[in-house]
C-alpha cells in the first residue's frame, strides 16, 4: 500500500512542526516548508497527495504556490486567518480551515479528501451480516430480497455498514 505524501506549508515553525508530527504520527509521509521558495523546490523534485497550505506565509501568497504547481499537488487545505474571509477567492481549495485549528482536525480533512479522491463510485459496495448494500444504485438485499433506497438513504445506510 503506497503512503500518501502531505507537505505542509507554514511560515510559524510551532504550528508546521506540530502537524507534520501529527500527520506522521498517523501514517502519512509529511514534510514541511516554511514560506514559498522552500515549497517550490519541495514540489520541483516531488509530486504530493495534499497540500496544506497557510495563508500566513513570509515570502509570499498562498496563491502564487498552488496553481504553478498543480499537476504536482493532489488536494489543497487552505489554513487561514479568522479575520481573513475572502482574501483568496480566486485561489483554488479543496477544503478551508480556520485558526485555531487542531491537528486532529487536519488529519481528519486530509484523511477524508484523500479518501474521497479515491473511492470509485462503482466500488461502493459494503455488506454486513446478510445485508448488502450497492451505493451505486441504491439498492439493498438481503438474501433474494432487493429494495431501492433513495440516494439520502443509501447514503445513511452506507455510513452507519
């Protein structure tokens, strides 16, 4: 099974620290940079799976990172100020955290971007006991019984197998 790679960008070394650590500690392969240029040439020499990405960055914005790098950059988290509502609307994010944050919090949306990015629609197929579930159109059997659920409930019931 191949690790992901994240590469977490930000200029205060405490936080960047902290969520490489927390990245680590859960499996992925994560490194940091501390402002643009380090970036850069973190992305010139590898390709990652998510970028998390501050918008508090010494030598530069966030939106000059990103889109000169995309076909080398998966999803992008972007970390921002409370105070900094629509600072980069035309910057492209996957997914926007406000500050504070916790490093829980993080690996839970690079987790679930990185898990959405590679489910398959025809693979959402779960079973339990002997109840099974096709997400893909909707339907649940058990045995030779077979029921179509709506698209809100095949969605719960896949949630809760």
């Amino acid at each position: 099974m191949q690790v992901s790679r994240v590469l977490v960008v930000d200029g205060d070394h405490a936080v960047r620290d902290a969520l490489v650590t927390g990245l680590r500690f859960v499996g992925f392969e994560a490194h940091g940079a501390d402002g643009t240029a380090a970036a850069r040439d973190w992305l010139s020499s590898a390709a990652v799976d998510v970028v998390v990405l501050s918008d508090e960055l010494p030598d530069g914005a966030p939106g000059e990172l990103v889109p000169a790098h995309t076909s080398r950059t998966g999803a992008v988290v972007l970390v921002m100020a409370n105070g900094a509502a629509n600072r980069f609307s035309n910057y492209r994010a996957d997914a926007t955290l406000r500050r504070p944050i916790s490093v829980g919090r993080v690996v839970e949306e690079v987790e679930s971007l990185l898990r959405s990015r590679t489910e398959k629609p025809g693979a959402a197929r779960c079973d339990f006991g002997m109840l099974s579930l096709d997400a893909a159109d909707s339907s649940v059997a058990s045995g030779s019984e077979s029921v179509r659920l709506g698209r809100t409930e095949a969605r719960l019931l896949r949630f809760f197998m």
